[in-house]
C-alpha cells in the first residue's frame, strides 16, 4: 500500500504504466547455474587428486603451460587448476594454482607433466 501510494506521488498523482522487469508472479522460476554462481569453478577428481578447475576466457598475462611447456598468449582461454585437498591448506594450493591448456589439462591423464 504505501508502495503504491509513493508510486502515485513520483508521478505527480498518475500511477506508473511502465511493467517491472522482474519475472511475474506466475511466471515458474529459473533455477540458478550453479557454476555461475561458484565463478565458474567446478571440482573434477581424477587419479592424480581432486582439482578445483575455473575456465578463463583469456588473459592479459603470459602463463606456461606445465602440461606442454609451451606458452599460452594472452587472450587465449585456457584452464586455471589447483589442488582441491592441498596439504599445505586452501590458501596454499590457491597460491601453487597453475594455467593449462585446455587441452593439456584435460589429457593429462595421458602424459606426464614437463620439465624445463
């Protein structure tokens, strides 16, 4: 009620014609991307441990990728990886985060990591 009272008032007495822009009441709800919300963070367990994994469109920076040793150029989209269970705690295994190659970082599995 008193909504709608200082919506008259706003307009100089005449209610406002204009429709919201949130969903109607009947309308039926959408449900939540939860990787949206996370920042795009997913968890993937593998035999090497389990990963918090984010997906990055691209950079400003210059990364090497520990999977080819090659560089990543900056814009280039990539995957941003690291220890999910650190033993060192969260805070470590944030700080030791490494840039992969999208396809890198997903045949891993396959090949050992390299060394410069």
């Amino acid at each position: 009620m008193v909504a709608a009272l200082r919506r008259v008032r706003d307009h100089g007495g005449v209610p406002s014609t204009r429709r919201s822009g949130k969903r109607p009441y009947t309308a039926e709800h959408v449900p939540l991307d939860a990787e949206r919300v996370r920042g795009g963070r997913t968890s993937e367990e593998a035999a090497d441990g389990t990963w918090t994994v984010q997906r990055v469109g691209g950079s400003e920076r210059t990364f090497r990728c520990p999977g080819c040793d090659q560089e990543i150029a900056p814009g280039t989209p990539h995957v941003v990886a690291w220890a999910a269970d650190g033993m060192f705690g969260a805070d470590a295994a944030l700080a030791d985060r490494r840039h992969w190659h999208t396809a890198c970082w997903s045949a891993r599995g396959r090949r050992r990591p390299t060394r410069r």
